[in-house]
C-alpha cells in the first residue's frame, strides 16, 4: 500500500475536477435525452408507448448494475472501473447517435445505463482513496456534489437546445468526445494505485445476477408494471439467501451492520425523495399549471443549483466544526420546511414567487450530500468503498425512482401538485429524524 507521502503527491484540483467530470457527464445522459424524444418519435414514427423505453431501459441498467459495478470497483481497482466506464459510455453514445433503427438507439440506452453503473461508484471511491485528509477529502466531494447536481439541471436546458438547434443525435454524439477526453485524463492524473487490494478474490457472479434482476424488475414494476414489482421481491429475497451462504458476498455484511452506512443511506433516501419532488413535481408543475416549455422550466429550477453550490462550499469550512449528524439531521429538517412553502405557494401567486424559495432549499439542502457521502464513502475501509459508492448511488437511482413512481401515481390519482409536494417535505423531515436516531452520535 503506498505511503501517505506518495497519496498527497497528486495535482488536487486536477484530479477533482476529472472526477467531477466523469460523474457530470454520466448524469447529463440521463436527463438530456427526455426533451429529444418527440424529435426521436418524428424521425423513427414511434408513440410515447415505444419512445419511454429511451429514458426507462436507462433506468433499469443503472439501478439493476451498480452493486455490481461496485464490486468490480473493489475487486479490480477504481481507476479500471472508471476508465472502463468513460471507453463504454463513449461507444455507446456513439452507438446510440448514429443509430439507424430503435432497436440500435435502445441497445445504446441501455450501455450507457451500464456506463454509468460502473463510472459512478468508480468515480466517488477513488476520490476517497486519493484525497484521505482534510480539507481536500470534503472539498472533493463538494466538487462532486456539484457536478452531480448541475448535470440534472444541464441536462434539461443544454438537452433543448441541443435538439433544436442540432438535432436529437447531438444529444448522444456531444458526449462521445468528452467521454474520450475524460479517460485519458483519468490515466494520466488518476494513481495506478487507486483502488484494488492485488489478491483477486472471486467475484460473486450468482449475487450479481439476482441484484440485476430483482432490481431491474422492481423498477420496472414500479414505473411501468405492477406485476413485476412481486417478481422483484421474490428475486431480491433469493439475492439474501445466496449472499448469506456466499463466502465472499457482492455486499459484505460488515456494511449492512455498519450504523454509519444504514443511517447515511436511509438519509439520503430520504433527501433524493425531496430533490425528487423538486426537480420532477415542481417542473411538471411549471409546465403544465403554468404553460411553460422544457427549457424554461430548467431556467426557473437553476437557482437549486446556485443554493446548493453557495452552502456546500461552506460545509468544509464554516460547518467542519459539527458532526455529520448534527448537519444533516438540521439541513433536511430545514429543507423539508422549505419544500412545504413551496407547496404552499404553488397555488398562489406567480412563478417568480417560487424561485427565492427554490433557492433557499438548494441553500438548505446542499450540506447533505457532501456530508454523508463522507460518512458512507469515505470513511468506509479501503476494500469496501466501491460496493459503498454504489450503495449509496443506490439511493439516488433506485430509490429516486420509486419515489419519483409514487410521486407521479398520486398525481395520477388527482392529489394535486401541492398535495404531492407536502409528501416529499414529510418524506424529508422523517430523514432528519432517522438521522438523529440512527447515525452515530460521535462522528465528526
């Protein structure tokens, strides 16, 4: 294992900007490509019935593959794992533009699900193992926090404009360069230690297989078909049984007993219910109550974004001196009271009524991901902080859309937009309680 002397001889901002880099622009796809489907449809004469499965078969492949991606991350090293995942997500993007038919475009989809599944994971635990002391450990996930958090919101805007002014296949070809220039900074920045014990234990294959597929049916029960959802239980339930008699597990049970994990992620589940309700709800609101286009309503959720990168800047250095705990616990019961004034402002007034209110939640929420990605990512043992990467993406990617699955079926079933919204400032608000009870009280 190299010494500490040759971790912190690496170029630090470099670094931190070619990860965040990675993490944008796996994130970009997944939003991008919602406003080019009717010019998809135009072009291949599809209805939505067919064009819903660009956006879905994403889904699935991202949700369904990061455990295992995770433990790839792991067993072969961050650094591997994440240059596998920029060579995929570029030859799927190219795939995916030039494609002839919907049956090439959707193969293409669903790589750059597996991309992604791969690079993100890759991306946050070698950020904790390149970065171990502070400032750099937290400031490097601030970093990360903000790409992530500007790839949605890119994604909705530069999504549009891009299919105007250049057509759907830019949307998937712009990537492709900026995937290869990604890798190649990643080999040249990244240590070739980063990642990787040397001893090659056995991948369990059994394990990764039942995650991908009871995790792509539950998904895909939820978003699409119900049925499936009773497939998914089943198949995850044989998922536990193998893991328990599985010598070397895909998710080592030392993380499933660890408090720190369990509260991080069932925070951040809770805090991608909220961003859920605030990137999806209030936009279909902004578009359909208020009759305004995709891009627009981008524009109207910006300053989210401008929030959160203000207060996450802060968390390293004003909020250093609290525990996790105390940050999180306080950032979600904030934002949860936040996103009630929002609900109760969407019936009244006009749109710019909402936008100091939307950037105050950013400002309220930003804290949340920096600090608990510290608390399950980096401060997870060396040989774990793949598969704890991908735990916790998992909160944003499964658990977002089972959220977002709801959300949209109580508004299906008539709830309203304001009545929607109040369930995901509940959804936080018992986060910050599940914070104060189950995270560690002395982490600092």
């Amino acid at each position: 294992m190299p010494t500490t002397t040759t971790r912190t001889a690496v170029r630090p901002w470099p670094v931190a900007l070619v990860l965040a880099s990675a993490s944008f622009l796996v994130l970009f796809d997944s939003q991008s490509v919602a406003t080019a489907l009717p010019s998809i449809g135009a072009e291949f004469r599809l209805g939505p019935d067919v064009l819903q499965w660009v956006v879905s078969l994403y889904s699935l492949s991202v949700g369904s593959l990061l455990l295992l991606g995770g433990r790839v991350s792991d067993l072969f090293g961050h650094r591997r794992a994440l240059l596998a995942g920029l060579a995929v997500c570029a030859g799927s993007g190219l795939l995916a533009g030039c494609a002839p038919d919907m049956a090439v475009l959707l193969v293409g989809r669903g790589l750059q699900g597996a991309a992604a599944a791969f690079a993100l994971p890759a991306a946050l635990a070698a950020a904790a193992s390149t970065f171990t002391r502070e400032p750099w450990r937290t400031r490097v996930f601030s970093v990360l926090a903000f790409a992530a958090w500007s790839a949605g919101l890119a994604g909705a805007v530069l999504g549009g404009l891009v299919t105007v002014h250049l057509g759907w296949r830019w949307v998937f070809l712009v990537t492709v360069p900026v995937a290869v220039a990604a890798a190649g900074l990643v080999g040249w920045l990244l240590p070739t230690y980063v990642g990787g014990r040397g001893d090659r234990r056995p991948l369990d294959a059994w394990g990764g297989l039942l995650v991908a597929a009871g995790l792509a049916a539950l998904i895909l029960g939820l978003s699409r078909s119900a049925p499936f959802v009773a497939v998914g239980v089943v198949v995850l339930a044989a998922f536990v049984i193998v893991e328990r008699r599985t010598a070397d597990p895909l998710v080592p049970g030392r993380l499933l007993r660890s408090r720190q994990m369990v509260g991080g992620c069932l925070a951040f589940g809770a805090y991608c219910t909220g961003y859920s309700t605030v990137i999806v709800i209030v936009s279909l609101y902004v578009q359909d109550a208020r009759h305004m286009s995709a891009v627009s309503a981008g524009l109207v959720l910006t300053p989210v974004l401008a929030g959160a990168a203000v207060s996450s800047s802060l968390t390293g250095r004003v909020l250093s001196r609290f525990t996790s705990r105390s940050v999180v616990a306080v950032a979600l019961a904030s934002a949860a009271a936040l996103l009630a004034v929002i609900a109760v402002l969407s019936d009244r007034g006009g749109i710019l009524g909402l936008v100091p209110w939307l950037a105050l939640w950013g400002v309220a929420s930003g804290p949340v991901y920096v600090r608990l990605t510290r608390e399950c990512v980096g401060d997870a043992a060396e040989a774990d902080r793949g598969t704890a990467s991908a735990m916790f993406e998992s909160m944003s990617h499964v658990g977002g859309a089972i959220s977002v699955a709801v959300l949209m079926t109580m508004l299906g079933l008539g709830a309203g937009y304001p009545a929607t919204e109040m369930v995901g400032a509940a959804v936080m608000a018992l986060g910050a309680v599940i914070t104060m009870v189950v995270l560690p009280r002395a982490r600092q």
